[in-house]
C-alpha cells in the first residue's frame, strides 16, 4: 500500500513558501500535504471550539479559554498528521530510537506547534480580527517544566529533530505532575513554590488509558527446580503499581511527521485497594493509593547532583519499566513473541544513567517472562541499549544503595549480580588476569561499608556504543572517566556534539532575525541551518550591519520592558546586555561574574569621573533547595544588584538584574536581546552547554573559557569575533596537580583582594556584616575547587576587550553577525543525524497523506 509509494513530494516541497501563499483555496492541499487552513477557516474553528469544546463564547471567554481554543484548532492539525505518521510507520514495520529521559524540558509548545505547521502568521491574522493579541495569548501558557536544565531541554530538541527529520521515534519519560519548582525571590533569597503546571489540564496531551501497564514492586524472588533440574527464579512482588500513559505529540518543520511524547503517570491499582477495603482499611487504602501515587508527584529539583533516595529510584525504575512494557507490547504485535529481529527494530538511547533500570529490567522481561536463555537475552540487551553519558562530576555519578535494590527491587539485583560475574570472569579476566585491584575498580558493585551499585558501570558494559556530548567531553569521557572500559572495548566510545532546535531557538523565538535569514538564505534554513553561512558575507555590508543590529536593539527594547516589569529595574537598551543565564553550580562560577562586577563597581566609585561602556548584567538561574552556596550566590547578586542599581554615583552606568524563574520560555526572551554570552565554566567540568549555542545563533559574542561545546563554537565562528580566557583544561589538572593554593592569588592581586574583602562588610546587606561573608569562604578556606580565583584576572582582561570592541558598533557587528551565520552544525538536527549515522541506524520515511 503506502510503503513504495511514500516517496513523493516531502522532499521538494521544502521550497513552497507556503506560509503566505495559503489564504485563498477552501481546500488548499499544498505540496507536502500539509492542510493550511485560511484565516477565516481559523476563525471558524477557534470560535467553534470555544463554544462546543470550552462551553463558553467570545464575549465570555477567559484569556485561558481563547488559549485553549487555539490549542484544539491546533491540535486538529498535529493529530491529523500524527494518525498519517503511526500509519507510515506501522505499514512499513520501521526501526525506531525509544529515546528514554527522565527528563524534558519542553517549554511551550504553542508558538512553536504554529511555527513548525506554518500556520503561524494565519493564527495571528485569525487572532486579530477575533480581537485578541497572539502574543497575549500565548504567554497564558504555562511551560512544561519536566527538568532541570540542559539536560532536559536537550531532549525536547531531539524529539523536535526526530520529528523534523521523519526518523521512526519516541521520547519516554515521566508524567511529574510537579515539574521543576517555581522561583521567587524574597528579601533577595531564592524561595521555592510548586509548578503545578496542569492544574486546570494541558490541552496538547491526550490519555490513553488503553495502554496502561502494571509495574511490580518489592517481595522476594523464589527459587524453583523445574523436574528436569533447572532452576527458575520467581519474584513474587509486594504490590504492583499502574502506569498510565499521557501523549503529547511534537510536529516536526511542515508537519514532516509527529513523533510523540509519552509520558507515565503512577496510579494505585485497583485489585491492591480492594484487599485493603474488605480488611476494613479504608484509611490505610487510602495511604497506600497516595504512595502509589506519589511515584510521579514531583521533579526532583537536582542538576548535576545525585539524590540517592528510594522514590527517586522507584521514579527511575517505574518509568523505565513501563516503557519496556510498550516497547514489548507494539514489537509483539507485529512480531508475535519471535524476538530474533527485536534488535534490528529497536534501538533504546539511555540519557544518562538515569534509565539504567531498564538493562535488567529488560533482561528480566525476556528471561522469566519470555522464557529466553540468559545468553539470548543479554545478546539482545547488548545490541539494544546505548548510553549517553552527560558528566564527569563525581557527585552527579549515580550509586544506588544495594539494600535499596534489595527492597524494590531484589529480582533485578540478581540480575546485576550476574552481569558483574560474567563481566568480572569474562572480559576483565582476559585482559588483565588475577588483578583484585581491576576487579574492584571496573565492578558494577563498590563495596565498603554500605555497597553501591555503580549505575555507569552498568550502561558501558551493556551498551552497544557510550557518547559524550562535546570533541572534549568525549575525549576525558574516553581517557579519564572509563578508561580501562575503552582499553577493553575501544569501538564502543564515540562523540555526538550537542545541538539545539533552530526552529524554537531561532525561527520562534526571534522572528526579526528569522526575517533576515529568509532573505539572504531563503526559507529553507530552519531545515538546513548550514545554510545561513550565506549571512556572512552581509557581514561586510554597511546596510545589512544596521539591520542586524536594529533587531538586536529591538529585541532589547522589548527585554528591558520584561526586566522592568519582573524586576523593577529600568535598564536602558543602548547598554551593553552581557548575559549568564543557566542552572545556579559553582562549576559554571557565577560567582566569577559577580566578583568582576564587584571590581567593575570599585573601579567606577574610585574614580566618579570615570566613563566606561553603559553595562546591564542579568542573570537568570535556580539554585538546588539544598544547595547552600548556590543560594547564597543568588542572594548576594540580588543584595549586590539592589546596591548598585540605586547609587546614583555611578550614573547609570552599570545594572545588574537578576530575573526570577529562570525557564524556557524566558530563555526564548532573553537570549535574542544578549550582546554577551556568558559561558565561564572551568575548563573540563561544563560537558558541553547548550545554551552557548542559543547565544551565538542569535547573534551573541561569547565571553568563555575553552570548556565544552564553546571550543567548538569557537572554531566555527572564529577566537578573533569571540572573547576567550581562562586556564585550558590541561592546564586546570596541572594547576590541580601542583597543588592550588587560592590564597597566593587573594594576596597578589589588590583588585581581587578588594572585591573578595568587600563580601565581609555590611556594605550590601546594611547592618548584616557577613552576609555574604559564604562565598570568600568558600573560595579562601575551602580551597576553591573550581579555580575561580586563578581565572580572574584573565576574565577581568577579556571583559575590558568586550567594552573596547563594543565601541566600534561597526566590528561588533560584524563579529554578530559572524557568530550567528557559523552555527550550521549546532542544529540539533547534525546531532540527531550524528545518532543515526554511528549508533542508532535509522531510516526516515516520508509519511504518507491518507490511511
Ligand atoms: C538551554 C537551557 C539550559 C541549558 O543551559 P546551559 O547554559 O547550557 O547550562 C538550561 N535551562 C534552560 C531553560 C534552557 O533553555
């Protein structure tokens, strides 16, 4: 049927400018089968939906019924496409990727749902004549805050590639009715508020409880001998918990197919409350139903930290399990429990060690409940599974507890047992005979007084491949991390450079800019984002300079209206806006940043006559509730900020606002107005930041260290339009090896003894001497681990650069505009291609229009 015949005309209508060209035929089928409403069509649908889907009219209407009007006719759209993309996908009995997450950070998905159906400009017009403002309309949407930070958010650009790119896919991941904390700030400090982000429903998600699952838990494993005398393990777990499965379908660049979002919320299990009920507990059924349900309550608000406790284990493992489960369920349906081509049609991308459960588990599944040999099984596992690895940070490497696997989950302990002993007998043996120190090193189980199992150690003995996300992430992932893991399999290590969506970071949110690229590179290149290296040569034209620069200004005039209202604070758009906006961690070191704007500060009131380029520091970022300093530094850039923003000596010339809630949809605010793109990590600890791609596409300069994916930004758009500082991460080690002593640069340079002394005084917190007294002690009598005071000078050097070419508006410009034009291969679509090309072995399929 479909199967020959879907090649057609996906791939040429990429050049229909279609946006524009739709509002006349009634039926306008256009070129990629993609049905664009007309804006009366719109109109119609909108009001409709608000009268028989909402109940309400367009007298009566809330702002919230018009947003969720405006989703349903949408949503008509996607579910249209997506039935077309399960029919493709199911006729042709497709590999795909199960790409598991625990985290996504999604945002909105409104504009970006028009954007990538290009229906956009047609919603708004519809909008218009209803009376509505789209942009007043679109800010009703609360974000999906399913994660923490770079993590999370580079899933949902892949899902968005996926989609684009009509690679066969799923994203699985976790319905937290909770999702990341709201931020606000009082009295200066960091106060954290649930985010109950679908209090009164998400409209773009859809329920199907036809494909719940039953997720065992706890008991103990019973061993039975068959009468031919082989052993069988049986659990017999303490109860079982219900997953449920809410979609949420993501339209890839003119709807080239749907890849959708599934995401399992926890539910207690009928048949567990009833033997409760009838023993007359209708108080501890209740308890037990609310545990049930906590499963899936809420984020755990950590980023690059491990929290080792049992719900975020039972989270792990209750997701992973669930998705297996499906995964199960849709081969079996085609394949009818014959698992010899179950490797040739799945691929299952683990991102980061945060889905390892689902190793054993799926050992599990295919051994006591599929009746495979052990060897069968983990042959199938081996070529299944492939794994992510997003840091070397020891503290973010996660361990879990053994007795904590002994009371979820005993069965699949056993199963790690046995893996360690094949691996430990097999592999290790071979290559480095009788050594008890190797043993220990590369087991899966740390002993010691409370035994860990080593969830990493896991993912790269089952994997089929093990990816870093930065060329320098990948090396030490290669070199430090796992090396004795590289000299037994050497193949099995590779890189995949992070990339994020240009059609959100771009396209969306920055339509001035996106106008410019549809000029000069035509309107393809949210496509093909290497594509807008045609910009740069503009970058030699007067005229083009100016009007790369008046959307850069406009973007700040509307910035600095948002920072007024959020903040209070009235920053003046002709100011240099130098930007740090990311997750709070020493290892990024906004305190690096605050300590330059101390001595910035000092400077100007040692010498009131002293003019320097008008500076706006913003920053943006939530702190872990737990992570004291981290607060501490939120604290002390607001008491610092109140200071300066309010003396009048300085005459405006330096601001520092920090905007409260940090999330996506304030990114998509704040990083097309940023002339400065703050990325200062000490070199080696930043794996690879995503955030420093967002910047440059939109025409930031970045201000960072050779960390990450910045050495690659760097060596796209040049170190000459870029300002660079900082030790190298070879000269890091060596500096750590020799032995760092903070206090030999505290004592030699006056300028950072200053800022650092001024910390203890009460001169920012009036009548509270040592209020910020934390952070010098962290960098003097802690012993500054991540080499803050080692950088400074050089960062204070790379800051007086950025004032002296902000001066010349004319290479500035230049340099943007470079920056922006360079960033081709930081489209999550190369990373997406990267996956496919040396892990996953993908085909696309062009999806077909009818069923
Ligand atoms: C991109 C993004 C991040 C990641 O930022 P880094 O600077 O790379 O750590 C974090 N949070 C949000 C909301 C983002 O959009």
């Amino acid at each position: 049927m479909a199967s020959k015949h879907s090649k057609k005309t996906a791939n040429t209508t990429a050049k229909a400018p279609v946006a524009d060209a739709v509002n006349t035929a009634a039926e306008c089928s256009c070129t990629n089968d993609l049905f664009h409403p007309t804006v009366e069509q719109f109109k119609d649908s909108i009001t409709t939906h608000l009268r028989r889907s909402i109940g309400t009219s367009e007298k009566k209407a809330s702002p919230l019924a018009w947003w969720q009007a405006v989703v349903y006719a949408v949503n008509e759209l996607v579910f249209e496409r997506l039935t077309q993309t399960q029919f493709t996908h199911a006729s042709n009995d497709t590999r795909a990727v199960n790409y598991l997450s625990a985290e996504f950070l999604m945002g909105r998905l409104t504009v970006n749902n028009m954007c990538n159906l290009e229906v956009y400009d047609t919603c708004k017009k519809a909008l218009a004549e209803l009376g509505i403002d789209i942009n007043e309309l679109c800010d009703e949407e609360p974000d999906m805050a399913l994660g923490n930070g770079g993590l999370g958010r580079l899933a949902a650009c892949y899902i968005d590639s996926l989609a684009t790119l009509k690679y066969p896919s799923i994203g699985y991941g976790l319905h937290y009715e909770n999702g990341l904390f709201r931020q606000e700030i009082r009295g200066g400090r960091q106060v954290e508020r649930p985010d109950s982000w679908r209090e009164y429903g998400c409209p773009w998600e859809v329920c199907r409880p036809e494909s719940t699952q039953e997720i065992p838990v706890g008991g103990y494993v019973e061993v039975q001998t068959a009468p031919d005398g082989t052993e069988q393990k049986v659990w017999h777990p303490a109860h079982m918990i219900k997953g449920v499965p809410w979609d949420i379908p993501v339209v890839g660049f003119r709807g080239a197919s749907v890849t959708v979002l599934r995401l399992w919320e926890s539910r207690a299990t009928e048949q567990f409350n009833w033997d409760v009920f009838n023993a007359g507990g209708y108080v501890d059924a209740q308890e037990e139903k609310a545990q049930c349900e906590t499963i899936s309550k809420v984020l755990y608000p950590n980023d690059s930290t491990e929290a080792g406790k049992m719900l975020r284990l039972t989270q792990q493992y209750f997701f992973c399990a669930c998705s297996l489960k499906d995964i199960l369920r849709r081969y079996n349906r085609a394949h009818h429990h014959d698992y010899s081509s179950f490797a040739s049609k799945i691929a299952i991308q683990l991102n980061d060690t945060h889905p390892t459960i689902a190793v054993p588990e799926l050992m599990r599944l295919l051994i006591d409940e599929e009746g495979l040999s052990w060897d069968a099984a983990w042959k199938i596992v081996t070529e299944v599974f492939a794994y992510t690895n997003h840091t070397l940070l020891p503290e973010a490497l996660e361990k879990w507890p053994v007795y904590l696997f002994e009371r979820l989950l005993p069965r699949h302990l056993e199963i790690i047992y046995e893996i360690n002993a094949h691996f430990l007998d097999g592999e290790v043996e071979r290559m480095w005979p009788g050594d008890n120190e190797k043993r220990a090193k590369l087991s899966i189980i740390e002993e010691g007084p409370c035994r860990m199992v080593r969830m990493a150690n896991l993912c790269v003995i089952a994997s089929r491949r093990v990816n870093g996300v930065a060329e320098i992430h990948s090396k030490l992932v290669r070199e430090q991390l796992f090396p004795e893991f590289a000299a037994i399999w050497p193949d099995r290590f590779c890189n995949v450079t992070n990339g994020v969506t240009p059609r959100r970071w771009l396209l969306a949110c920055n339509p001035g800019l996106a106008e410019l690229y549809n000029e000069v590179s035509g309107k393809d290149w949210p496509l093909h984002l290497e594509s807008c290296a045609k910009m740069r040569p503009y970058a030699d034209n007067a005229d083009f300079r100016k009007r790369f620069m008046d959307v850069k200004h406009a973007n700040k005039v509307a910035l600095a209206a948002e920072i007024k209202k959020l903040c209070g604070v009235d920053v003046d758009p002709n100011a240099l806006f130098d930007v740090q906006v990311k997750r709070l961690h020493e290892y990024k070191r906004q305190h690096l940043n605050l300590l330059y704007i101390l001595s910035l500060y000092n400077e100007l009131l040692a010498d009131p006559a002293k003019t320097i380029v008008p500076q706006v520091f913003i920053f943006g970022a939530k702190a872990a509730p737990a992570y004291t300093l981290a607060k501490d530094i939120i604290y002390a850039i607001n008491k610092i900020g109140e200071r300066i923003n309010n003396d009048h000596r300085i005459r405006n010339q330096l601001k520092v606002v920090f905007i409260p809630n940090y999330r996506v949809s304030l990114a998509e605010k704040i990083i097309p107005a940023a002339d400065i793109s703050e990325q200062i990590s000490t070199a080696g600890y930043e794996a690879s930041g995503t955030s420093n791609m967002k910047f440059s596409m939109n025409g930031a300069l970045t201000l960072g260290t050779m960390d990450g994916a910045n050495i690659e930004i760097v060596a796209e758009a040049g170190v000459e339009n870029n300002f660079i500082f900082g030790l190298s991460v070879e000269e890091v080690q060596e500096l750590k090896a020799r032995g760092y002593n903070p206090w030999d640069y505290y004592n030699a340079d006056p300028v950072l003894k200053s800022a650092l002394d001024w910390l203890d005084t009460d001169y920012f917190t009036p009548g509270q001497a040592g209020a910020l007294s934390s952070i010098k002690r962290s960098l003097l009598d802690h012993g500054d681990p991540f080499l803050v005071l080692a950088d400074f000078a050089s960062y204070r050097d790379a800051h007086k650069r950025v004032e002296e070419m902000y001066k010349d508006k004319e290479r500035w410009a230049r340099a943007a505009i470079i920056n922006s034009a360079s960033m081709g291969k930081f489209s999550s679509d190369r990373s997406i291609e990267d996956y496919v090309h040396n892990i996953w072995s993908l085909k696309s399929f062009d999806v077909a229009e009818h069923k």
